[in-house]
C-alpha cells in the first residue's frame, strides 16, 4: 500500500534540517549564494526572473548575519534588507527553504517555489527534510507515497505519554485533546510533505503546514498537482469541493482535496498531523546511510523534548502478525480519524487501543437506509454495515473523503475478519 523512499537523502546532525541550507531559484532566475545565509536571511517571498531567492540586505546583529541568494527580488518583488523577507515577485522560491507561509495569499503558487522539492531533480525532496513511513497506511486509492518532515531549528517534538499527561489524554468531553497515547505534537513552523504516485508519476504534493498553536487556524493544507512532463507541480485554488481528474493508464478519478477537505481528515481531536506517532514510526526505514529504526534517528538528530516511551508498533495490515491486530490497525489509521471521541462520527470508537466491547461495533446502524442493520454482524460480512459501506462507491461509501477507488486488500483484511469472529463476540443480535 505503500512505497519507502530510496532517493539516498543524507541525514546527518541536527544542522541538517536547518532552513537556510536551501537557495533555490524559479527556472527563469539564477541561483543564489547561500554560502553567506543567516538564520533569518533576508529575500523574496517568491523571488521571479532575473534574481534568486534570498535578500540583498545583510543583518547587523545577533546571528542574522545577512541574507544569502541575489541581490535583487523577483520580477515584481522587492528585494529584502536587514535579514528581512521582501514583498513576493513571480517567481523562485520562498527565503529559507520548505518553511511556513502566513497566510494563504504568500503560498508559492509553483511547488518549485516553496523550496521543499530538489531543484536538480524536482521530483526528488529538498535537502533537509527528513524522509519517513508508517507502518499502517493510509489507502489512498492505489499511490505509492513518499512522506517527508521538516522540523524548524531550534524546535522539538512533543511526544504525548498519557502515564504522565493523565487529563490530556482524557476524552475530548471530559476536557483531554483527544489525541492517541504517543502522538507527536510537531512545533509551529513544520512541514509535512507527501508525494503520490500512479505507475511511477507524480500526480500531488500535499503540504501541511503548522502555523500557530491555535486549535481553529493552526495549521493549514495545500494540495499541487503536478505536470505531465514531471517538472513541477501547480497550487490548486481553493474551492469546496477539491478537483477531479483522470489519471494513470486506466484513467481512474484521482481526487485533489480543498484545502478544507484536508481538514476534515487533519482533524483536532485525531492530533492534526495523524502520521507522526510513536507506534506509526517505531519501524526500521532505508537512509542512504544505513537501515535504521525511525525513533532512534529522530532521537540522534536531537528532535524530541524527551524521548518517547516504547510503544509497539502497529502491525502491518499487509503482514503476517494475528488477524484481529492486522485489522484493527486498518481501522485505526483509515477509519479513527473520525471514528472517536470528538471526531467526526462519535457514535462508534475505532482506535486501536479500544477495547473491542467498547467500540460499539456490536450496536445497530442508527437509520440508515440500505445497510444492515447492525455495525458488525460476528461470521457475516453481508450482514454488517461496516463491511457494505466499504465495498460500496455511491453516497453510502466509507471513508467519504479522498477515495474513489475500493481498497481490495483492505476490505477482504476486514471481510476476513469479520468472518472468523465467534457468534458471542457480539450480544445477542434479533
């Protein structure tokens, strides 16, 4: 369900993932020194042609010791002075690298600009950024993804430990986040990165960006769509309802999500960034320097506040650990974003670390017509709603967001499931 990235990124001390490793320039500018940049260097939000990304001033004090990239702004840009960003011109990339804009208007409308792609290779990540996977996927209607962070210099990652933080982790309606035991809560100013592919091409890059710790506006999504030559990927206007189109050999509907449809998934009570947890990361991963186990690779690059506790990692649905484990870890990532306390759908409890009689699965389907009537019939997927809806593509589809497309090894992984439950772990059932 899932492609690892091979590029051969080399991570390396914390200063690898500092934001002024990057002067990147639009393909009509020329690239910018970055020998000289200060952590606050200076320059166009979105440089243009005839100059590079960076600034002309150079700052006086502190550790601002000036701006590195070209000496003029963008076309129709203002060049930065003083370690300060200019006013954005047509083209480049934004100062200092795959950062956050701050509001939606500074967004590069260009995936080239944003400094978060390789400019050598735009299909490739910028260096920096940390390049991780999961071990329960996300079915995103057959891509192969790759998944990268940038984590801001100077900031660390919260891991929530609900041993200690015992009202955090409370339910959303007793006053707790609502986020799962060993999620991590990134720093304002990160970015998360994901590429999908069809057949080997690029279709969308999706950027979430972490802007303030506000729980309504804190962090926002950008989708990109790429080009049929692999060159560089365009930002999509906002709208409410995304974009549709055809892709791959056999033209399926691929969906690029609105910018409020990322959030209906990045929810506040599913922990917004949803894949960087303890028990999604606890796997070794490919570096370019070596396998390595993705926990003990933060940890060396110095990026958690404390280091997590062990948590087990989720099997993998694909793999070969008990059935019930394989399945409810498909439920956890592909159906609890909304399925849990203070999501979207309360009236049913998916997490992973719910006790199967208190998921509610066992109860009836509240008023749905032309489902059956309970969740989960125990032996009978034909009987249980949760199976339907899953195999279902017209209004009654689960998930209802970002797929068109039903998940064939998933659904059976339930179907499987469901089949060898015993009659009694459900009550009674008329």
């Amino acid at each position: 369900m899932m492609s690892a990235l091979r590029h051969g990124l080399q991570i390396g001390a914390p200063l690898a993932i500092s934001a002024t490793l990057l002067a990147c320039s639009s393909d009509n500018g020329q690239p910018g020194d970055a020998t000289s940049a200060g952590s606050n260097a200076g320059g166009a939000t979105s440089g243009g042609a005839g100059a590079a990304t960076g600034g002309a001033g150079a700052a006086t004090a502190g550790t601002s010791t000036g701006g590195g990239g070209g000496a003029a702004a963008g076309s129709g840009g203002t060049a930065g002075t003083g370690g300060n960003g200019g006013s954005g011109g047509a083209g480049g990339a934004m100062a200092g690298g795959c950062v956050v804009s701050m509001t939606d208007d500074e967004q590069p409308m260009l995936l080239s600009q944003t400094g978060c792609i390789n400019m050598a290779d735009p299909t490739k990540p910028a260096a920096g950024l940390i390049p991780y996977s999961v071990r329960s996927a996300l079915w995103s209607d057959g891509a192969s993804k790759e998944r990268f962070v940038r984590v801001p210099d100077g900031t660390k990652i919260h891991v929530l430990d609900c041993a200690v933080e015992t009202d955090a982790c409370k339910d959303p309606g007793l006053g707790g986040k609502g986020e799962d035991d060993g999620h991590w809560d990134m720093p304002v100013g990160s970015v998360l990165v994901k590429n999908f592919s069809i057949e080997g091409k690029h279709i969308e890059t999706r950027l979430l960006l972490h802007r303030s710790t506000s729980n309504i506006s804190g962090w926002i999504g950008f989708s990109y769509e790429w080009n049929d030559a692999q060159t560089d990927a365009t930002l999509l206007p906002d709208n409410a309802d995304g974009k549709d189109k055809p892709v791959g050999s056999a033209q399926q509907v691929w969906h690029y999500p609105s910018r409020g449809q990322c959030m209906d998934c990045h929810t506040r009570y599913a922990g917004r960034s949803l894949g960087p947890t303890t028990a999604q990361l606890n796997a070794d991963f490919a570096y370019a320097e070596g396998s390595m186990n993705q926990l003990e690779k933060f940890k060396a690059l110095g990026l958690f506040e404390a280091p997590p506790k062990d948590i087990a990692g989720y099997p993998d649905p694909a793999g070969t650990d008990m059935l019930e484990g394989r399945a409810r870890s498909y439920l956890q990532t592909n159906c609890a974003i909304c399925h849990r306390p203070g999501g979207a759908a309360t009236t049913v409890d998916l997490r992973f670390s719910t006790a199967f009689a208190d998921t509610k699965l066992c109860e009836k389907v509240e008023h749905i017509e032309n489902v059956p009537a309970y969740r989960l019939a125990p032996g009978s997927p034909l009987k249980s709603t949760m199976s339907v809806r899953m195999h279902a593509l017209d209004m009654l589809r689960m998930p209802k967001f970002g797929s068109k497309v039903v998940d064939a090894v998933g659904t059976k992984l339930i179907d499987d499931w469901i089949t060898a439950m015993p009659t009694n772990a459900c009550p009674p059932q008329p």
